[in-house]
C-alpha cells in the first residue's frame, strides 16, 4: 500500500437523524446558520468534530473511503460529525467511486454500514473551492461552529503534509509565500506553516486540534496554532495508510462524549497504537522499512518549550562537544522526507525527534569540559518537559529501514540538520516562523550545520 509522502511526491513533478441546515445547491455558498439565539450550555452536544478532508490531489480513494469509515460511527445526540470533503478529475488514483461527482462537498456524517458508498446527507455542494486556501478551511470551521454548537470542537486537516517545509512546485520561483497542508492539485495551492495559525484566529479556538498529514507534529508546525488548539494531535513521521483509526476513536469517544480535550487525545494516540500493533500492520510496517509514531502535546506548554530549549542549547554550544553533536546527529531516528535512492543512510533528511537528540547528546557528552555540567543538566530538565509537561500521551512502533528502534521517539520532531544535500527545494521561510523567532533554534541549527554526523 502506498505512504502518503510517497503520494505527495507527485505534487513536486495525495443512520442518525439530520437536524441541521438545508441543501444549498443553487449558489455553491454554505448553508447559512439560523439567527437564533444559541442554546444554553447545558443544552448543547459534547463536541462537534470538523473533518476538512482535501482529497483534490491523488490520495481521492483513501479521503472517500475515510469519510465512509467516519460513517461506522456516525453522530449521535451527544457528538456531531460533519465534514468538508474536495474530490476532481483526471489525477493519478482517480476514482469513480460514489458518483464521480468534482468539486468541494459539505456532509452530516450519519452512521452507516456501508464502506463503499457516503450515505450522509449532502448539506451543501460548494462548486470548485479552494481547498488549498486557508479561508476555506477558517469558513468551514466559522460554519460548522455556528451550524452545529457544541461544548467542545475538534478540527482535523486530512491531506498531504510536509511539516514545516513550503515545498516549491516544478517551475516556480522561490516567492516569499509559506505552503505546507492541504495541498490541492487542481489550484496548485496549499495552506502554509505560518498560515496554519490564521484558520483559528480567524475562526476561533478549538478544544482539540489533529493533522492527519505527515510529519506535522514538529515544534516548528505546532508552535503556530499553540493558541489556536488546547490539545495538537499529529505524527512526527509518515502517517500509512489507512491512516487513524477512526473506528476505534469514535467508539472509545461514544463511550465517554463527555471527555475531555485530553482525553480525546489519548483516545486518538492509544486506538492509533491498537490498530498498528495488529499483525498485519506491523507486517505493512515491516515491508515499507517504516516506523510510526502518533502524540497529543499540549498547546499552552509550548511558549515553555521554546525557553527550554534555548536554556540547553545555549550553554551547549558554549561547552562546544562537537564530537557528542556529532553522534546524537548520526544516531538520532530521523523521519523519512527523502527516500532510500536520495538519502539511503537517512542522513540528510533534517526532521529528527528532539527528546532523543537531546538524550543521545547527554549519553555521548565529554563531562570533564568546562560548562559540560549545566548543559547535561538542562538537557536532563528539558527531556522531563517534554515527557511530563508537553507530551499528553505518544505511540511509536516499529523501526525504520536503517534499523532505528521507534522507542527512541517520544512525541515531537524539530529540524536537525544532517548531510548536506537537497531532498526538496522549498520555500526559505523558517526565520519566519515563530518558533524561530521565539526559541532561536536556527542559530543553533546553523551551528550543527558545521558538524558531520558519525
């Protein structure tokens, strides 16, 4: 079965009743929320889950059939279930399926047993959007809050991801523009790192935030919607195909609809887990040469991160144990951007895990050197950040194809520079960021720069 990023190369050369709005198909516009006072508190649902599913690119089949996979469960009178789902012609792994129809889609999700067909009502038919365009994404939410009012809201992004990279298309320039998620092939267009965070000032904070794209759970990416999303859920790997296990997700919060953020985040990581630790997935993972890993971090401990790893890295660099960077930049389990014929040693790919750089830095530093001490020290306090205040739950199984154990993984991605070398031209927006601004972590970046992993 093919990996999303394996797909996403491509883009460089993937029963219940209905009480909501009426059909708007003469205008393609949303349906517009009635005027009416919101109900009180304790007269609302427990959550509402928004799926923003951008299948208008060559992972079609897999966003249908996902959304059918939503329908297992359906809404209930306690959860609603609504989704934002694009589909189009004439792109690699297009389907027929369900009724060819193009364009940009918003559903109800309702519970049905049938995997091949979406039996949900169709709420409104959008024409062609842009599904690439953060508004797009920032409407939906704006719609789906004012639609369908709940005591607590779950947003997912189901696209491609690439982290925090903005990769540049064949035949542009390199333009000041960040693109990251939700890519659309129709419009060339995807919604950037940076643009990320406008989606929840423009429409909100949400309660529980989940990128169901690869590599997006970095400090770099979850930095800008630290004030959009009490709780981040997302993979600092690949995510495989068949992606989360919504089954076991919307069981578990069926169960309990009056879960917490959190607890909905430990839902997601523990049914991801179950799922990947059947034989046959583990078999999947065995054959690709891929670990997995999914994590819920907390999006208010995030500003505190940044601190910390300014406090490590800064009398690090001062100690300068080159020969410790050296190893932790040799050993560290890095995630598969490139692939075995561009980068066999997964060397040159640059998202790593950051507890275990840190942690194999420590392992290897040279203690007789002058402020070795109080950088072992703060690498120590920053690792039992990221275990005890900022990781909520992770999952990581498996080992990748050069035999990096997945245990080592604990939860967030940060860029590590490796090898020199391009896997991607993309953007150059990381000073940008406000990770970057906040943690300066590309000052330290460009110091590793000046090491060769071995």
């Amino acid at each position: 079965m093919k990996l999303l990023s394996t797909l996403a190369i491509i883009l460089l050369s993937l029963g219940q009743a209905h009480a909501g709005p009426a059909l708007d198909t003469l205008n393609g516009l949303a349906p517009q929320a009635p005027a009416a006072a919101p109900a009180p508190k304790a007269d609302l649902k427990e959550w509402t889950i928004m799926v923003y599913m951008n299948g208008k690119s060559n992972i079609e089949p897999f966003a249908l059939a996902d959304l059918n996979r939503f329908e297992t469960a359906g809404s209930s009178d306690k959860i609603n279930i609504v989704a934002e789902i694009g589909r189009s012609k004439g792109l690699d792994n297009d389907t027929t399926a369900d009724g060819d129809w193009t364009g940009v889609r918003r559903y109800f999700v309702t519970r049905d047993a049938d995997p091949d067909h979406i039996a949900s009502p169709l709420l409104a038919d959008l024409g062609a959007r842009d599904m690439g365009d953060w508004r797009q994404a920032a409407d939906f939410v704006k719609w789906a809050r004012a639609a369908y009012p709940a005591k607590k809201y779950a947003l997912i992004i189901w696209d491609h991801g690439w982290g925090w990279l903005d990769p540049v298309k064949p035949g542009e320039n390199l333009l000041d523009e960040d693109k990251s998620i939700s890519h659309d092939f129709v419009t060339g267009n995807y919604i950037g790192t940076r643009q990320l965070g406008r989606i929840f000032r423009d429409a909100g904070k949400v309660d529980l935030y989940v990128s169901m794209a690869c590599f997006m759970q970095m400090a770099e990416v979850a930095y800008e919607i630290k004030d959009g999303a009490d709780v981040i859920v997302g993979a600092e790997e690949v995510i495989q195909l068949p992606s989360l296990n919504w089954e076991g997700f919307l069981a578990a919060l069926a169960a309990r609809p009056a879960a917490s953020a959190e607890k909905a985040g430990v839902y997601l990581v523990d049914t991801f887990k179950e799922m990947y630790s059947r034989p046959e997935m583990l078999d999947l993972l065995q054959q690709g040469g891929y670990g997995t890993q999914l994590s819920a971090i907390r999006g208010a401990k995030l500003r505190g991160l940044a601190q910390k790893l300014k406090d490590w890295y800064t009398p690090a660099m001062a100690a300068g144990d080159k020969a410790a960077f050296a190893r932790a930049k040799a050993e560290v389990v890095r995630f598969e951007i490139g692939d075995p014929s561009t980068d066999p040693q997964k060397l040159i790919a640059f998202y790593g895990d950051l507890h275990h750089f840190v942690e194999l830095h420590g392992r290897y530093a040279d203690k007789s050197l002058p402020g070795a001490a109080q950088a072992l020290a703060a690498g120590e306090r920053l690792n039992r950040f990221i275990s005890s205040e900022l990781v909520i739950k992770n999952a990581a199984i498996g080992k990748d194809r050069t035999g990096k154990a997945f245990d080592s993984v604990k939860g967030l991605a940060i860029n590590i520079p490796g090898r020199p070398g391009t896997l991607i031209e993309y953007y150059p927006t990381y000073s940008k960021l406000y990770f970057a601004q906040d943690s300066g972590w590309e000052t330290f970046m460009k110091y590793l720069e000046t090491i060769e992993p071995r």
